[in-house]
C-alpha cells in the first residue's frame, strides 16, 4: 500500500476536485437532479471519508476509496447520459475527479 502521507495528499487533490465540482453544481442551472445528488453525496462522503484514512486500516481504507469511486461512477454516468446542456467546466470537474478515484483505487488494489 502506498506511504500515509502520499496518500494524504492524493486524497486532499481528489476531496478539491470533488468540492469544486459540488460548488458548480449549485450555481449551474438547470442540473440534472440525479447528477447534483450525486455530487453532493460524493462531497460529504469525502469530508466523511477523512477520517478513514487516517486510521490506517488498510482493509477500511480501500473499501472507502471503492464506495467514492462507485459514486464517481454514478456521477459520471448521470453526466453523460445527462438530456440537459452540462456546463464543460463542470463536467471537466466531474469527468477529473472520476479519473483520480478510480486511479487511486487502482493503486490501493
């Protein structure tokens, strides 16, 4: 498993990644309900998911990192298959906290 505080810090870069995109969220209009649910669960799971990680419990701390990346997943999907205009920045948002979720539990795995 990789070194405490490298992921530490991978984690900070993914949680502000995730924030901004339920910061866009809440000021784009006309979201998708699914899609602005979905981010802001991944939001408070992440807050939530703080403490997690710092107990190093390796077994705990890969189940957490597969339950955001399983969000990141819905997310990503109800943008896609989303019927109204998504704003590019939020998608982008979106798409980048997808990417490091999922890279990261590649590399937890």
């Amino acid at each position: 498993m990789m070194r405490q505080n490298e992921l530490q810090q991978r984690f900070s870069q993914i949680e502000n990644t995730i924030h901004q995109a339920a910061q866009r969220c809440q000021s784009a209009q006309a979201i998708p309900m699914d899609l602005k649910d979905c981010i802001q669960q991944l939001d408070q799971r992440t807050t939530q998911a703080r403490n997690t990680l710092q107990s190093q419990d390796e077994s705990q701390i890969r189940q957490c990192v597969d339950d955001l990346e399983q969000l990141g997943d819905r997310a990503k999907d109800a943008c896609e298959h989303s019927s109204a205009n998504v704003d590019g920045e939020l998608k982008n948002a979106i798409m980048q906290a997808h990417r490091e979720l999922s890279d990261l539990k590649h590399q937890l795995h």
